[in-house]
C-alpha cells in the first residue's frame, strides 16, 4: 500500500491541540484557565450543588478564547464542578459572558477540594482525528492501512500512544484544550438541538500530576457551542477504561 493516499485523507483534519502545562500552586480565584484551588465565581450567583443537595466540587475553568477551535475573541468562561459524593454522575458546566465585569464572591472552598491546584501554559502541536472521529468525518481509510507503521496510532489504545513513535501523525492522550478527543471506548461527540455537532473544548485526564480523580480511568470530555449560541450550551462526555 501507498504512504500518499493515506497521509492526503488524514491531513485536512489535524487541529490545533494545546498540550496544559501545570505547575503546582492556586493563583487565586481569577478568570483565567486553571485546575483545582478556588473557583472563579460571581458574586450574588449561587454556588453549584448536585441533585441530592451535596456542594460540588470544582474541578476545571477555562477561558474559552484559549480553545484554538474558538478563537481570541470568544468572551465565555467554562466552570466544571462535579459532585464527588455521588461519583461524578451529578456535575455542573456553566459558562459565564460578563465575567470581566463581574466581581468574584471571594467565597473560597466550598466542597471537598478533589485535585491539587495548577495554573496552565501550554504546549501547541498539530493533532490527527483518531480512527472513531474518521469516521465520523466521512473519512474511510483504504483497505491495508493498519499495515502502514506511521497510521496505527489512529487506531490504538490513546493511553498508549507515544509521540517517539509515532512522528507523523500526533495526539495527545493527556489534558488539553482543542484538537481532537482521546476516546477509550467510541466517538460519543454530542450534538445541539439542531443535530450540529459542539465544539471540543478539552479534555481532562484521570490523572493529573499527582493527583488521580478517577479510579477507573479515562477522560472528561467537555464540548460547547459556538458563541453566536443564545443560551449557549455545554456538555461533558466520561469515558473510562
């Protein structure tokens, strides 16, 4: 089989991903992307709680401009809580527009603090759409591809991806902002009320430094729609090994 036929269907697809750098420590309750330490939070909105009435934990915020796929000039920022009593089933992902002018609730902790703080900077790379988005896409690769060295990372175990290995074609299988998701089970990328697919905003991992929020494995998913969205929406997708 040709290298060339292969490499010419994959590559309109690669995206921007953007690698989260972390480095211990809580700059505080800021509008900025981070993990863990305190939520930025408006003053006078509530603080999320879970069906069963339990204070949820904060998990992530991200300022939706650092999401290559959206763009410098999307004014969101998305706040992911879940609730760790119930096991992750009950969760919260609320984007605030006005957050600029809005004052924080210098309220601190109110749930149990699930992960370890971390401000981010990032590592961008070009990422390959694994096999499930391909098809997704419309993208069918030709019969024999997965005896061509370079392309079986397209189909593999994400978690056992390597970079080292596979030059041409990267994904990142770790916690980022845009590209393409990590899936360990199927593509499970969500649509809008008008069946259109949302934007991926990032992914977390099980794992994060030293710090494993969930025992099984896997991913949080986390997807948005456009800004031009009135409400907009988001949702999350949990995947685990």
């Amino acid at each position: 089989m040709e290298y060339l036929p292969v490499w010419n269907l994959i590559t309109p697809h690669q995206e921007v991903t953007r690698r989260l750098v972390l480095t211990p420590g809580d700059p505080g309750q800021l509008p900025i992307t981070k993990i863990g330490g305190v939520p930025w939070w408006p003053d006078g909105t509530p603080r999320p709680h879970c069906s069963q009435g339990h204070a949820m934990s904060f998990l992530w915020q991200m300022l939706l401009r650092d999401v290559p796929q959206l763009g410098p000039d999307d004014p969101g920022l998305l706040s992911f809580h879940y609730c760790a009593d119930c096991a992750g089933e009950n969760y919260d992902l609320t984007i605030f527009t006005d957050w600029h002018s809005m004052p924080a609730d210098n309220a601190g902790l109110i749930a149990e603090e699930v992960i370890a703080s971390y401000t981010t900077q990032y590592s961008d790379r070009a990422e390959a759409p694994r096999i499930w988005d391909l098809g997704r896409l419309g993208i069918h690769l030709p019969d024999g591809w997965y005896e061509i060295e370079e392309f079986r990372c397209l189909g593999g175990d994400a978690y056992l991806f390597n970079e080292q290995d596979y030059p041409t074609f990267i994904h990142i299988p770790t916690s980022k902002l845009g590209g393409w998701p990590s899936w360990v089970q199927y593509d499970e990328w969500p649509l809008d009320a008008a069946g259109e697919p949302l934007v991926f905003a990032g992914q977390i991992d099980s794992v994060v430094g030293d710090n494993t929020i969930w025992a099984s494995g896997g991913y949080a998913y986390l997807f948005v729609e456009a800004a031009t969205a009135h409400p907009r929406e988001a949702k999350w997708v949990m995947q685990s090994t």
